[in-house]
C-alpha cells in the first residue's frame, strides 16, 4: 500500500467529516471561530497519529478480547496528555474549547481508525493513515469556522474584515453551522463528479 495515497485518503476520498461524516458534535460547536477549528483540528490529529502509532506498534500483543478497553485507555491517555498541554500554553483557547477537547476520547474518528486500520496495519501505514485523517479533518474545520466567523462575526482569527452592519447572526448559531456543513458536503460532491466524468473521457 503506497503511504502517499493511504495519506491523501484521509484528506480527500474518504475524509471523515464530509464524507464518512463521523465525529459531527464537537466539528459543528466548535467552529465558530477559525482560532477554535484550527485548535480542535490539531488537538485531534495529535491524539489520532499518537494512538494509531502505539496501538500500531502492539497490535500483536493486544488480546483480541480486550482491544477496546485497551484502545479506550491509550485514546484516553493522548487526550489527557494535550488537554493539559493546551491548559498550560494555550490556556485562553482551552477555555474556549470547553468540554470538547476532552471528548476527543469518545470521537468515533479514532475510534474507528485504530480499529479498522492501526489494529491491522504496520506503523508507518498507520502513521500515514492518521496523518492524513487529521489533515483531513482539521481542513474542513477552518474551512467551515472562516464562513461562519467572517459572515456571522465579520472578523477572520479575531482580526476585523467586515462592518458589523454586514454581519449575518445566524451563521454563528447551530443552525449556521448545518448549512455551511451542508454547502461543504455538496461541494465535495460536486468535486467528486467532475473527477468521475474526466476519468471517464
């Protein structure tokens, strides 16, 4: 399996939030903000290759039995492990993150991964795997907070963009959130058609 695609799968073909649409809670709460969905995104791509990589490297020894217990602690140590890093140096943006950097423990994302893939594959192709799946994840994420942020704030990372006449307040509420996801899902649709009729011809 070459590990250039097995990267890029995660961030195109099968990106997990607009395509496998896993891991939808905490994607849409936090992304009001681009400081916020940049934050959560690397917060999770973190946890993902470091968990992917040591359950990786132990899947011989793991009891098929108890896997998911095992990869419920190891999730659960990583998370723990950039929790309080973000406490310590990004304190103001651990604030504002909440509860949701916590549940990264419980996103069905790393969850899925370290069992339909780390569990099964070698270590580098893990290392790709999760690379990509985070790339892949914290792109939509940013793409998502700069609309909501700009039209519902009318700043981008905090910076000020638009007049305050201009802004749309529904874009910074859940419902805001939906649509824009929803604007995303259909242009990777879109995409995904384009390609299909090129290769086609």
């Amino acid at each position: 399996m070459n590990s250039f695609k097995i990267f890029t799968n995660g961030i195109i073909k099968n990106n997990p939030l607009v395509v496998l649409m896993i891991g939808l809670c905490s994607s849409l709460a936090v992304t009001t903000s681009v400081v916020n969905g940049l934050g959560m995104g690397v917060a999770m791509t973190l946890v993902i290759v470091m968990s992917e990589v040591i359950i990786s490297g132990f899947r011989h020894l793991i009891p098929q039995d108890a896997r998911i217990p095992i990869f419920i602690i190891v999730i659960a140590s990583f998370t723990t492990i950039v929790d309080l890093l973000m406490q310590a140096f990004t304190p103001e943006l651990s604030a504002s993150m909440g509860i949701f950097i916590k549940l990264i423990v419980v996103n069905c994302i790393i969850m899925g991964r370290v069992e339909s893939f780390a569990s099964k594959e070698s270590i580098p192709h893990s290392f790709f795997d999760a690379l990509g799946m985070g790339v892949g994840y914290t792109w939509v994420l940013v793409g998502i907070s700069c609309i909501r942020e700009l039209l519902g704030a009318g700043t981008i990372a905090g910076f000020h963009v638009l007049d305050e006449a201009y802004n749309i307040r529904f874009f910074a509420n859940p419902p805001g959130g939906f649509f824009v996801f929803g604007l995303f899902i259909a242009f990777n649709v879109i995409l995904k058609g384009l390609f299909k009729g090129r290769a086609k011809k």
